[in-house]
C-alpha cells in the first residue's frame, strides 16, 4: 500500500469514526535562493524573516537596491509584511539593519555604512550555519563592510535566531554581531539618528506618522515620538532599558519591543521617529583585536499593544539570559 492511499483509508476510517486527528505541527524552515540573494525563513505556512543579501552593482538602480545586507520581518499571526525595503521615505532605512555613518580609521578616511555613500557597501560573503527545528530558528552569517574598492573595513558575524514567544501571537528575535576590523584601529560614531542597531516599519506607516511608542515607567509616557536631538549634556532620552514600537500595517497593530544591553558601551542614545524607525546608538573603538559583540532582543507581537508591566517582565527575562551566557 502506497503512503498516500494509506493516509487516504486513514482518514476515512477516522470521519467514520468520528475522531479529529491532530494537525501536523507547525516547524521553521530556510529556504535559500542563492542566485535572488534571498533566504526566506518560514513558521508552517507563514513567513517569519527574510534575509536580504543580494548585491549587484551592475547598474546604478541595482546597486542601490542591493547596497546593504537587512532582514524582513512579517506579522507573526497574519504572514504579511511589516518592514520597509528600497525606495519610500529614506531610502537606505530597511527592516533590522545595522551600520555606523560614520566608521573612522584612525588617521585614514571615513565610511558611511549607513546611508552606504561613495561606494561603501554591505557584502554577504558566506552562511556560516542555517538551523531550524520546530521551536527554534538561526542563521549565521559573515558579511564584510566594504570600501568602494571591495577592501573590507569591518567583518561582521551576524546570528540571528527567533523562538515563538509562550503565551503571544509573537516571536523573539535575538540579534547578534561580533564586528571586527580589518583597517586597524576604527572609531564607530555618528548620531543617534544614523547608526546603531535600528528597525523600520513599513512604508506604508510613514504616510500617516502612525508610529506611537511605550516607555519604561521611570521614562517619559508620551505615545506620540520624542524626535529628541542631541544637544544638551547629556542628551535627553538615553540609557532606558528597553523601548516599544506600535502601529498599524494592512488594518493590523503590530508592536516590537527593542531591548537593549546594559553590556553594551554607554551612553545609549534612544531615538524614535514617527514614521516608524527607532534603536539606539553609541560611539566606541574597534580594533584587530578589539572586537565588538552587539546583542539585542525584539519582540514582534500582532494584537493589542502589551502594557508597561509585561514589556518590562520580557525584559528583565532577556537580562538574565544574558547573565547566563
């Protein structure tokens, strides 16, 4: 008997009866496309990720839309997509993205890897490990941080790995890049505004300023955007714990939870624009043998928005977790 006709009889035997058999349970999986530049990480049916690593500087078009290396994010209930990719209000902001405007070596010249001027460019080199089972999923990857010449300024060994969350309609995505200069010693700076770890909302936000925010207690409870600058000593909105984004995408709330490390270099400098980016930044020093380990959590959830209380419970859970490391 054939597997088919044998699930076929199975089933029938089962409507006859009267039993409901369990659906097949739900698991992650990649799907790579080398030649797209696209790895497409799924949840059963769904779309969860996708990771963007095309590069192509054939044309002017092309290179510009391939310029940098992000991840696509997608409603963790509906599937659908909830980051902003080329093109729409600030072209260069797209999905989880990381980059320093400006990345200085010492006595030399100064790149650009977040608007990816002059050349400057993200280049995914190699999958260092792809896993997924049915409650975990990782990628490692090595991308280099690239002069217009193609001489890489920053190796970069990003991991990026997602659990669902117990008890939500969400997923937890740790973040994870080791940076490593390969141009000597290097100054990562900038402004609040244009480094750091970041995460852009769709384009279709940017056209109502939809986004609206949630705070620690001891933060300000605006829910419209502090556009802060950073004038002021010190600047105002820095060193929380953690920060939420709210919005609307398709006729859904969306809510990502960005928590961030108190391991990491301080002051941490929090922004937040209505349109629908927000992460934080600091300035530090990288070297050969100096290397940097970013490490973030966000937590995208579809529903109602989380209230202060849950957010700050998640977010003492992500501290211990690092503690145990």
């Amino acid at each position: 008997m054939s597997t088919r006709l044998g699930i076929g009889l199975g089933c029938v035997i089962s409507m006859a009866l009267g039993l409901v058999l369990p659906a097949a349970a739900e698991e992650f999986a990649w799907h790579t496309d080398q030649e797209a530049g696209v790895s497409k990480l799924t949840f059963g049916d769904k779309l969860v990720l996708k990771y963007m690593f095309a590069y192509d500087p054939s044309t002017k078009d092309s290179l510009h839309d391939t310029y940098k290396v992000y991840h696509h994010v997608y409603g963790p209930g509906s599937g659908e997509l909830i980051t902003k990719g080329p093109g729409g209000l600030y072209t260069h902001h797209r999905g989880m993205y990381v980059g320093w405007n400006k990345t200085q070596v010492e006595g030399g010249k100064t790149y650009d890897f977040w608007h990816c001027k002059d050349g400057a460019h993200l280049l995914h080199v190699a999958f260092v490990e792809q896993v997924a089972t049915a409650d975990r999923a990782s990628m490692t990857s090595e991308i280099h941080w690239n002069s217009a010449a193609g001489d890489p300024i920053v190796r970069e060994l990003r991991t990026v790995t997602v659990h669902p969350e117990p008890g939500m309609q969400a997923y937890r995505i740790d973040w994870s890049s080791k940076l490593e200069s390969k141009a000597g010693n290097l100054t990562l700076t900038g402004d609040r505004q244009h480094a750091g770890f970041q995460f852009r909302a769709a384009q279709e936000v940017a056209e109502t300023n939809g986004a609206r925010f949630i705070r620690p207690a001891n933060a300000p409870q605006a829910a419209e955007a502090i556009q802060v600058g950073d004038a002021g000593d010190p600047p105002a909105h820095i060193n929380f714990e953690w920060f939420a984004q709210t919005f609307e995408v398709g006729g859904k709330r969306y809510t990502v939870e960005y928590f961030d490390n108190p391991q990491l270099p301080k002051p941490s400098l929090f922004s937040e624009r209505p349109y629908g980016r927000f992460g934080t930044f600091f300035t530090t020093k990288l070297g050969s043998d100096q290397p940097l380990h970013l490490q973030y959590r966000l937590i995208v959830s579809e529903g109602d928005a989380p209230a202060v209380k849950e957010i700050q419970s998640r977010y003492d859970a992500f501290v211990k977790d690092l503690a145990n490391q």
